[in-house]
C-alpha cells in the first residue's frame, strides 16, 4: 500500500534520516484533503469518544448514536441529514413469493414459504435487548395482484435472531407474491 495508507517514510528517534520537508508538506496536503473533502477516506468510525482503535471494513460509516426512545413527545433531538444508529437497514430483500429465495439484498438469513402468501422471513439481526417489537419492518408487494391486507407477525427465534412472518391476505385466500422486506 501506498501513502497514506501506510508510512511515507518510517522515523526512529535521534537517528537518520531527519524530517524532510516533502513529508511534512505531505503530511499537511492530506490534511487539508481530508478537511476539504478533496480526499476520500477508506471508512469512519464515529463514536462520541474518539481515540479508541477500530477496525471497520473497507467503505463503511460506523455510528453510535441512538436516538430511539419511547417517549411521546419523543427525548432525543433529530435533524435531517444526521445518521444515528438506527438509520440504517440491517435487513433489506427482494424476495420471490412463488419459490420463497432471496433475488437481492443483504441481512436475511433464510426464507422459508409456509403456506400461499405465507412466509418466514429470519434475518442476521439480533433486536435491540432481543425484543422484536423495537424493530420496524416494511413490506411492500412488488405484484399488481390485489390483496385485503399484510400481516407481520415478528418473534425471535433460539439463536434471538428477528423473525418476520409476513402473510398476504385477498379475495378469501392467501395470494403468493414477490415483496420486499427493510428491517431498520
């Protein structure tokens, strides 16, 4: 890897070679970079202290805050634009009704199909305090087949992983369709 990923030059106390000029004036254009938005970073980890060590994945934003609370009026101050914790899907899918897969998506562990219209949807995600009811779940239908209603049912299962049962209800009889599923 390249600077400044990786030193541009390696220093040992009171020996050679001595600061140079160029590593100093490099050292302060990646600065400014960084400052000015002109260079990218690789990932950021904020998390209200600083100075911790971490080790995020390349292309990843970690955040700390949290902002969930069940207040009414809620406590926690919130404007557009910020990230919180909570902002983020952990579980986003297209999923195929008719054969119960995943076509595209991250944060699904399995799909099972349990009957028309019927479906377990298991997802990574572990719920905050292992309580499914602090997860928000939207299904959406991506047919054009009408139907009455959707109903989410959501538990855990042994391993405290969030399960949805998402059942389509029409006509009289439950229907088989493509939906996708966001788990925030």
């Amino acid at each position: 890897m390249a600077w400044p990923l990786s030193p541009l030059t390696s220093y040992v106390g009171t020996t050679t070679p001595y600061i140079k000029a160029t590593d100093l004036n490099s050292f302060q254009s990646a600065i400014n970079g960084v400052f000015n938005g002109t260079l990218s970073l690789k990932s950021v980890v904020v998390d209200g202290t600083g100075g911790a060590a971490s080790s995020p994945s390349a292309g990843e934003i970690h955040v700390s805050r949290v902002v969930a609370d069940a207040a009414e009026p809620s406590t926690s101050t919130t404007n557009k634009g910020q990230i919180y914790k909570e902002s983020c899907p952990t579980t986003k899918a297209a999923i195929s009704g008719g054969f119960a897969t995943v076509t595209w998506g991250y944060g699904v562990y399995a799909v099972t199909k349990t009957g028309f219209g019927d479906y377990l949807v298991i997802c990574k995600e572990i719920p905050t305090g292992n309580d499914p009811a602090k997860s928000v779940v939207h299904v959406t239908a991506t047919t054009d087949v009408a139907h009455d209603r959707v109903v989410l049912t959501k538990s855990v299962d042994g391993s405290n992983r969030l399960v949805v049962q998402v059942q389509f209800i029409g006509a009289g009889a439950d229907l088989n369709f493509d939906f996708t599923a966001t788990v925030m």
